[in-house]
C-alpha cells in the first residue's frame, strides 16, 4: 500500500489478540525506513496468554489484508498455561503507489 495506515492494522492486530484472550501488554511503533522501493515501519508487539492464542493471533495477522513480515518473536514461559510473546512485525508500504 502506499501508506502505512498504522492506527487501523494496531487498532485491528490488538483487537483480535483480545478476541482470542490474549492480553495485550504494548504496542508501540519505532521509525520508518527505507529499503528500496518501499518503506517498512516496525512495530513491536507485545502480547501474554495461553499458547493456543498466540497461534491463533498469528494465523490473523497473515491473512490480515495487509503486506507485514515478522522479524522477529520471542516466546516465555510464564507458568504451565501462559505464555508471553513479543513480535516485532514490518508494515511494508511503497512511497510510489500501490505495489
């Protein structure tokens, strides 16, 4: 896409973590850069629940509507039923137009 359009993919990602009974500890965005023709804005999310959760956020997020890679993803244990996961997902969007 040729914007980001970051609030509605957070305000989407974070709404169905909670659907899924997860807990969404933060969300936060850092700067845009560019890489090539496009730009990738990083967002580093950070969610807690039930690993069944997080499997079924992650099955959202790819099939949200939108051009995003995961960087990166750490998991912890918390006890025996909880997890918690921190995301660092890539928004890709082109500065020229659709893409």
């Amino acid at each position: 896409p040729s914007s980001h359009n970051a609030d509605q993919w957070l305000e989407s990602a974070s709404d169905a973590a909670v659907s899924f009974g997860l807990l969404v500890q933060s969300v936060t965005t850092s700067g845009e850069r560019d890489e090539g023709s496009y730009t990738l804005l990083p967002v580093d999310f950070v969610v807690s629940g039930s690993f069944e959760s997080v499997y079924m956020l992650l099955q959202h997020l790819e099939q949200m509507n939108r051009l995003s890679r995961i960087e990166s993803m750490t998991i912890h244990r918390i006890d025996n039923e909880m997890v918690e996961v921190r995301l660092v997902i890539h928004l890709v969007f082109s500065e020229g137009g659709e893409k």
